[in-house]
C-alpha cells in the first residue's frame, strides 16, 4: 500500500467517523426532550401512590428541594422533598429520606404529608430486607405501610410512634422486627422534621436540576 492509498483511506475514515458522530448528536438532540418527558412521567407516577386523597395542580416533581447532609432528617444522605400545590398554595410534601437501621442495611422511604401534617401515604424506594419477611414493608408484599395513612404527630404522641413491642401502636411483621421497627422511627422522625420546619420547607427555592 503507497503512501496516496493510505493518506486516501484515512480522509474515508475520519469522514465515516464524523458522519457518524453528527448521526449521534443529531439523534440525540431529537430525542432529548422525549426522554427527558418520559422520564419525568415515570418519576411522576412513581411519586403519587403517596399521595392519596390530595387535590393539587401542579406536577410532584416541580418543586424539588434538596437537603444535603447533615440536615435532621432521617439518613446520613441527601434528603429530597417534593412540594405540592394547588391554586399556588402548599397542600403537601413527599419526603424521599433513608432509614439507616434496616436488618440488613438502609432502607429509602417515600412518605407524603399534608400541609396539616397527615400521612398521605408511604412507600419503600429501596432495600434489601430479608425476603419473606423484612420484605413485607412493599406495599406490593403486604398492607403493612397502609396503616400509617391519615396518622399524623399526635395522633399518636410520640411515644406512640414505636412498634408494639416496643410498647408503640404500630403492628410490626410476624418474625422481623428490626425492619419495621427502623421505618417506624424514619416516619416519626420526619413527621417531627416536618413540624418543626413547615414553612421553611415550602418557602425554599427549589433546586436546580444540575445541583
């Protein structure tokens, strides 16, 4: 091969290589905003299971506010809270926190609260509790999580927020203890965080995509 073959071939190739590259690019600046929606709605579906009963006309994942640790609630990671509106003013939170003391390590939880501070639901994110047992806190295992709907700080006192052997009014699950024992205390944690933060909470800037 003479040295104008070789030169030839690799103009072909650098052509081929940036043909190539505009191809992606042009693709991906197609797709982008399609994939960026999808997205979206899956976030967006995955959030409202814990919304039960709430009335809002804004998107759950709009207002965004990330809390990096230390930030006082539950988990040694970063906290997220979506705030819900409706007409523009505060109905609700959905607060994505960590339980560090699962069984078998953290365990990420999603738990709405009304503005007045009432459970709109909870579910598990994430965790690797024992299956057949600890597993049971999924909503798709059991009814375990439902039955902190519509309960609230004060209803019951804190002392209240424990499982029953732990002399709380929570039913824990039948051979696990630690694992709905570390959701209980995730949930009552937040609730006093919520509390005590309210208007902080929904006064907030949300953050950026980016931070």
């Amino acid at each position: 091969m003479n040295d104008r073959t070789v030169v030839r071939t690799g103009v072909t190739l650098a052509v081929i290589a940036a043909l190539c590259t505009a191809l992606v690019a042009a693709t991906y600046q197609l797709t982008r905003d399609r994939i960026a929606a999808n997205e979206k709605a899956l976030l967006e579906q995955s959030l409202q299971p814990a919304l039960a009963g709430v009335f809002f006309d804004s998107g759950v994942s709009e207002s965004r506010l990330v809390l990096a640790p230390p930030h006082g609630l539950p988990g040694n990671d970063a906290a997220v809270i979506y705030r819900v509106f409706a007409n523009e003013q505060p109905v609700a939170a959905l607060f994505a926190v960590t339980a560090r003391d699962g069984f078998s390590g953290p365990i990420r939880i999603l738990l709405g609260l009304s503005f007045d501070g009432r459970i709109t639901g909870v579910r598990i994110l994430q965790h690797r509790e024992t299956p057949g047992l600890g597993d049971k806190i999924e909503s798709t295992r059991s009814g375990w999580v439902f039955q902190f709907d519509d309960r609230s700080m004060g209803d019951p006192l804190v002392t209240g927020w424990a499982i029953r052997s732990d002399g709380g009014e929570f039913d824990q699950l039948t051979g696990a203890s630690v694992t709905p024992r570390a959701v209980v205390k995730a949930i009552r944690d937040t609730l006093i965080y919520f509390d005590d933060h309210r208007d902080e909470i929904f006064l907030a800037a949300a953050t950026k995509e980016d931070e």
